[in-house]
C-alpha cells in the first residue's frame, strides 16, 4: 500500500505541474479575460494540490515528488507554439487544454479505481479529478 500511496502522490503531482506549465505556456495567447480568468483560477488551484503533495510526501518518501520532466516541457512548448501557429483563437486554446485536462481525469480515475489508497492519499486525487472535471466543464464554453 505505501508504494501505491507514492505511485499515486507522484502521479497527481505530475498531472498538477504540467498543468501549471501548460497554463503558463497559453495564458499569454489568450484574448478572452473571461477565459483567462478561468485559466487563472485553474493555475491556482492546480499549485494547490501540487503544494498540498509536497507538505504530505515526506510522511511517505524521502525524496520528492516527481515532476514534468525537461523533455516533457519542451515536448508540450513545441506542440503548443506548432498548434497555435496559425489560430491563437480561444477555441484552439481551449481544444488544446481539453485534451491534457482529459488525460488528467483518465489518469486520476485509473488511479483511484486500481489502487488501494490511505484516506489522505485518495482525498487528494479526488480533488485533483474534481478540479479536473470543473475544468473541462469550463473550458467546453470556448470551444
């Protein structure tokens, strides 16, 4: 059970911190205030859980908790920039944005149907797929 409870904690904390990476990497593309408002309060909340991950993973593990690797950021810098080329439009942003959000959900999901999680744990990953499904239910009004 202790390694699951890591496996997941590492998990959600990569999932929080690509989407923080991939908010800042749009956040200046957009034009809508009212979707930037949105993505600005997921950006917050998405450091939420992230910090939350951080004060809990040394009662699980001495090191830390895994994070986008520098591949990865580059990998997702490359397809934002190549996506966005020739429509910076809310829409694409959003389309864009829903796909990593579903990859979250599918992530978090799988995680707490096949693992067995202590209470804490599961909490967190409940929060991150809520936050996950609020967002996309978001971001479905700019495409």
């Amino acid at each position: 059970m202790e390694q699951e409870n890591i496996n997941a904690l590492d998990e959600i904390h990569k999932g929080a911190c690509m989407g923080v990476d991939a908010i800042n990497l749009v956040l200046e593309k957009v034009e809508s205030k009212d979707l930037k408002k949105c993505l600005e309060k997921d950006l917050q909340d998405y450091k939420t859980i992230a910090t939350q991950i951080e004060k809990i993973y040394p009662e699980y593990d001495s090191g830390e908790p895994h994070k986008t690797s520098a591949l990865n950021k580059i990998m997702t810098w490359t397809s934002v920039e190549a996506k966005t080329m020739n429509d910076k439009s809310d829409a694409k942003i959003a389309e864009l944005l829903v796909q990593g959000v579903n990859m979250g959900i599918i992530e978090g999901k799988k995680i707490l149907n096949n693992k067995n999680l202590n209470q804490e744990v599961e909490d967190i990953v409940n929060k991150y797929v809520n936050m996950q499904e609020k967002s996309l239910e978001a971001l479905k009004e700019y495409l």
